[in-house]
C-alpha cells in the first residue's frame, strides 16, 4: 500500500506525525510538502497530492489542511479523485466502502490525533464494497466526463 500525503501550513504539523504512523504501519509514505510550517497556498497541494495519486494507479492519498475543506475541495478538482473529508473513523470508513475514495481528507484544527489515527486505521483497512455503489461511483466519474473529457479520448 502506498500513500502520498500533502499539506498546506495549517496542516503541516500533523503531517509528520502521520508519516511516522502510516511508516508504523509498513505503509510506503511519499511527501509531496510543503518542507516548512512557512504560509502556503492549500489548493497547490491539494492538486499535488490528487495528481500524484491519479499518476500511480492503485495508490491512496492524505491531505490536511486547518479544517481539511479548502485542500479536499481542490484534491476533487483533479479528474478522477474521490477525495473525502472526513470526521472519524465511521466517515472514513465510508468513504472507501461506499465511496471509493483514494484520498483521505481532514482538519488539523478539527480532529485531536487520537481520532487521525482511528481514521487511517479503517481508511487502509476498509475495502470498497462495489455492488450498489459501483454504479454511483461511475456517475461520479460520468460528471468529471462530461465536464472535463476525464476517462474519453480527451483525457
Ligand atoms: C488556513 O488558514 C486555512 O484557511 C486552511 O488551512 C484551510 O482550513 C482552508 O480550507
């Protein structure tokens, strides 16, 4: 399993420590920055990490940002991301049973570590269930089609 983790400054904090727990964990972690707590843009990484992610197929991805909204909203930018903000582990474990999110999104000014942990436990451990929700996710992807020409001879 391989994550690729990005931040902006309101974030950066926690990136470490997740690093470190992902690193734990036997988990291939690539960080994609910023390399200091210096102010930075949130949608810059947040594109990063969702490019990076949709580059290597079968990969996963982590951004944070304050409330983890700002960088979740650019991540699902990139054509093809599922990238889910989340709350707890219930939320992210949602977000891969129903949702097939590849990125895991959340607020270093939200959630205490204790609750990080409990989401990165059950993001990496929760497979997709499909069935049902393989046809919504396939109209998720239909939007990013129509809109952007991800998944035809456009992109
Ligand atoms: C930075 O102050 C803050 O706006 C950012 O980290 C994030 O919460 C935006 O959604």
């Amino acid at each position: 399993m391989k994550f690729y983790i990005a931040t902006d400054h309101a974030g950066y904090r926690y990136k470490a420590q997740v690093k470190e727990y992902l690193s734990e964990k036997g988990i291939t972690v690539v960080d994609l920055g910023p390399d200091n707590a210096d102010r930075v843009d949130y949608p810059d990484y947040g594109r990063k990490c969702a490019e990076a992610v949709i580059a290597d197929p079968g990969s996963f991805g982590i951004v944070i940002c304050g409330t983890g909204i700002g960088i979740s909203m650019a991540a699902n930018k990139v054509p093809g991301i599922r990238a889910a903000l989340c709350h707890d582990a219930y939320t992210a474990t949602m977000a891969r049973a129903h949702n097939d999110a590849q990125i895991l999104a959340f607020g270093e000014r939200v959630v205490g570590f204790g609750v990080v942990q409990s989401m990165i436990d059950a993001f990496v451990s929760t497979e997709f269930e499909g069935g049902r929700h393989t046809r919504r996710v396939a109209k998720i992807d239909e939007i990013d089609r129509d809109y952007c020409g991800y998944g035809t001879e456009l992109g």
